[in-house]
C-alpha cells in the first residue's frame, strides 16, 4: 500500500495527571508494506513502559526487513516470539520475576490484505460500511470481576501463542487499534463514530469523560484506506510469461523486430507501420514474487509517469502477456554518443536543466529516478534539436525507500555504500557523476564494480584538467555536486538548479583537503610573479 492511499492517525495519553504513560504505539508506512503497532504496558510490572516501546520498535524494524522468502504469517508469528523471548529472559536475568510485561496489538496492510495479531487485551476493529466488529481477540480472565486480569501477554512467560487473523480490505475500510483504556471508557457506537474523526479525538473525547485525568493510559491508532494499491490490477492479471520470444513473433497484434537488451526481454517492435519497444517481465517472475512485484512496480510507474522527460508508456487492455509498451525513441543513449563526440559545455548545461528538471518532477511525487547515468538517458532530434529522453523506469522508486546499493556503483553517493536511503542529496551526486562522465570521459572516483567498497579519501581531478573548455563556474558546480561531505554537497535539487541557470551567481568550489597553493594556484603564481618584479626592481634601484 503506498503512502498516497492510506491515511493514518494516533495519540497516546498518560492517566490522571502524569506527563509520560506506559503505551506506546507506532506507525510505518512503507514503500509495500504499512505497518501499525500499539502496546499497553502491564502497570503491575516495574518495566512495562520499556516492554512496550521495545516491542513496537523491534517487529516494525523487523517487517521492514523481513526476508522476502516469508510470507507475512511466518513473519509476524516469528518476530513476535522472538521479540516475547527476549522480554521474558531479560526479565529472569536481572530481576528474576517478569518485569518487561506489555499486551500487543499490530496490523500489517499489504496490497489488498490485512494481517493481524494480539497477545494481551488491547484490541484491534474494523469498520466497513457501516458495520463495527473487533477483529482481536481478548486475552483475559472470562469469569465476571477478573476481565482485567490477563491470561497471555508478552515477556509473562518464555513461549507466546498470538492471536493470528487475515482478512481482505476494500476501499472506505477504516480499521482502530487501541489499548483498554479506551474502549473501557466508550461503547462502540462512540469509537464508531469517532474514527471517521480520527484517533486524537477518540482518545481526547475519553478524557474529556474525567476532566482530563484518565483512570488508565489511553491509545488510539487510526488507519483508513482511502483506496486500494493501484497496483494489484497489475499483478492479479492472468497473463502468459514466455521464457523465449524470437524475432518475427507477433504477441497482441506486436511483431518483433529485434532485441535491444542481451536478456531478450525488451524488443524492438512494430505494429500498423509505426515502431516501439515492448518490454517484457523477466521469465524468473513465474516462481520469483519478488521479481514479479519489481516488474508490476515499473509498469505502474511506467503508466504513472506522463511528462515529457520519459517517452511514453501504455499497458494495452487485452494483452495476452505480461509486458508494457513504450514510444520507441530514435538516437544514442548518452553514453554511446560521448564514446564517438566530446559533449559541449552547452549540452552539458542542457543535460544537467534536463536531469534536475526531471528530478524535481519526481520528488513532487515522493519518487526519486535511483539510476541516473547516462546509459539511462537518450540524445535524439527534435525540430532539428538534441534533447534528452530518460528510457528506464525500473529504478524508480519511493524517496528514503531505498537502503540498498541498488543501482550502478560508479554512481551510488559515498553514503549509500553505508546503507543510507536514496534521497535528493544521493540523486544529485550521481547527476554530478554523469556531468563529469560526460564532460571529461572519466569517473571522479574511477571506476567502481559491483560488491566493492571504494574509497572517497582521494581528491577529485578537477575537470577542466581533463577538459580545458569547461569554463570556472561550471566546474564548481560539478565539484559541489560531488563532493562526499553532504553538508558541502547541495542539499536540494532547487540549489542546484539555481546555480545552473545563474552561472555569475556561481560561488568557486574549493576542496578543503588541498592545500592552500592548490587550491590558490594562479594566485600564488601571480603574486609570486610580483614579489620578484618588485625585488629585482629594489635591486636594481638600490645596488
């Protein structure tokens, strides 16, 4: 589920008149996955704050991370026992009772399901058209006056048996996550109607009920589905994957012309006298989720993203394969161009427009390209003009989504060798990378292959080293972009582009790891040159 169809809300409050309570809960939405926890610490135990906080942290981390080869039930049911475990032998070790004690409520939303579990009393309720059910199931004394007292929670005992639910979402579905304190203080009809509101004001109309001194810590997690993953429809199709396609093949009205890509899976295509490029998902995606939601991602993308820096992209209705088309674009990637004819300053300034214009348009989107380097970009004519075409949309993916070296090592930032997520920052260096590549037909940092862990220590080659025309300005702003240090480099794609379109506004680069004489050169030799011309003429006058 992404961020744009799922809105959320939540709000802990401390009973009576203390500042900080024994609940927590936390929120995660993620680039696939939306995850929901809340916790009530058990107030009989010393530690039950701790226990809370510690279980939300360690399953949210946990799902984020999980390994791809679980499926969702493994991986809730392992986390959870893994994370009760822990709770229980620290508590045996340093205090020798249970003292790390708290009940668990937590929901994980992906695509169109819901997966559920709980282990204590606190609940978990689903709202759908009108209808109000709790979906939880209590772990609690039946007999009447011991509702309170728990039969299960976690850290109480060295094994936990959750609580485990599936059900199927529909768009509108509102679902509550909360602790006793408050549905102890509201009847459902009052929750029902307070979720279409949101969690802040269920647990503050609770509070309301004793003057602002609740009798027991309170938290409320709202979660509304305001539709569904667009993406499904992509994936649940019931299309044929072909492992070979062979040229001359006509797939829906397609004929294939040639192959483009040495995995035969993206082809050169022609139908009705007009020619495209018709990519097709990977043959491994038959038994490889995994591939197969990579694939359904870059065709939703592909289908999302209308603007003129990519060509256009189609998933025609009654396909009989899984695969989407795009506009065939005519000219050289980059790459092979810069091979055969130096870029100019010019179209490199024109590249570096095109590149952060593109940028800027994703990040409205919440998106970032994740492979920029010239391979990816496409010089063809237009009225007689060069421009620039971006061809990949495989990479793209969700800002900040990103903590793996996904993409091409001779362009990944320094500090996405350190697990740091694909932002702005890393998106700018690899433009500064491909602006050097293009301008000097070398790698800053020289070239990186897959699994190393290069070195940045070393300076940078000034370019107009390698390259005379590149003019002062132009080079900074190159070296800027480059620079390891994220407090040097721009910060923003609006930095950069200011700079870009405003070269007398250019501010010089110096790399602070220089000494002053080369960072200085030409005026350490200018005033060189005067220091002599002056002592030679004292010299002369005064022999």
């Amino acid at each position: 589920m992404s961020k744009q169809t799922i809105e959320t809300s939540g709000l802990t409050l401390a009973k009576g008149t203390q500042l900080k309570g024994d609940d927590f809960f936390e929120v995660k939405v993620m680039e696939n996955i939306t995850v929901a926890v809340v916790c009530d610490g058990v107030g009989s135990a010393l530690h039950g704050a701790e226990a809370a906080k510690r279980t939300s942290n360690f399953l949210v981390h946990s799902l984020k991370n999980r390994p791809k080869s679980w499926s969702m039930e493994k991986s809730i049911l392992h986390f959870i026992e893994n994370i009760n475990r822990v709770l229980y032998m620290e508590s045996m070790e340093d205090y020798e009772r249970e003292e790390l004690v708290t009940t668990l409520v937590m929901v994980v939303i992906e695509g169109d399901r819901l997966y559920g579990a709980n282990v204590g009393d606190s609940r978990i309720y689903l709202q759908r058209n009108g209808h109000f059910a709790q979906l939880s199931d209590d772990h609690a004394m039946d007999e009447e006056g011991m509702e309170n007292v728990l039969t299960s929670a976690m850290g109480l005992e060295e094994t936990v048996t959750p609580y485990y639910f599936e059900n199927n979402l529909q768009e509108g579905d509102q679902i509550l996550l909360c602790s006793d304190g408050l549905y102890n203080e509201l009847s459902q009809d009052e929750m029902a109607d307070g979720m279409k509101i949101g969690a802040s004001f269920l647990v503050k109309k609770a509070s309301k009920l004793h003057d602002d001194k609740l009798p027991d810590d309170t938290t409320a997690v709202v979660l509304e589905i305001k539709e569904l993953d667009p993406r499904l429809k992509f994936k649940q199709s019931n299309l044929i994957v072909q492992e070979h396609y062979k040229v001359g093949e006509v797939i829906d009205g397609y004929t294939l012309v040639k192959s483009l890509i040495q995995n035969n899976r993206t082809w050169l295509c022609e139908k009705r006298g007009l020619n495209y490029v018709i990519k097709f998902v990977p043959f491994e995606a038959v038994d490889d989720e995994v591939q197969l939601d990579l694939f359904v991602k870059e065709v939703w993308m592909a289908k999302r993203l209308k603007a003129g820096f990519f060509p256009k992209a189609v998933v025609p209705k009654n396909r009989t394969h899984r695969y989407y088309v795009m506009a065939f674009v005519e000219g050289d990637t980059l790459k092979e161009f810069t091979e055969k004819k130096q870029l100019s300053v010019d179209l490199s300034v024109e590249l570096a427009q095109f590149l952060l214009k593109m940028s800027q348009f994703l990040i409205k989107l919440d998106l970032v390209h994740g492979d920029i380097k010239p391979e990816n970009i496409i010089l063809t004519r237009r009225k007689g003009k060069l421009v620039f075409k971006m061809i990949d949309f495989g990479s793209i993916t969700e800002a900040y989504s990103n903590v793996t070296r996904t993409g091409t090592p001779s362009y990944l930032a320094p500090e996405r060798f350190k697990q740091s997520p694909i932002n702005e920052q890393t998106e700018l260096y690899a433009i500064g990378v491909t602006l050097y590549e293009v301008l000097t037909a070398k790698f800053p940092f020289g070239e990186i292959e897959p699994f190393q862990t290069p070195s940045f220590d070393k300076n940078i080659k000034a370019p107009s080293k390698l390259n005379a025309k590149i003019p002062a300005w132009l080079e900074s702003v190159v070296l800027r972009a480059l620079d390891p240090d994220t407090d040097k480099r721009y910060h923003n794609y609006s930095e950069m582009q200011y700079e870009i379109s405003n070269p007398e506004k250019v501010k010089p680069y110096f790399d602070k790891s220089k000494s002053f004489i080369e960072r200085n050169e030409f005026m350490v030799y200018k005033v060189g040159f005067i220091s002599m011309f002056i002592l030679n003429l004292w010299q002369l006058l005064f022999r």
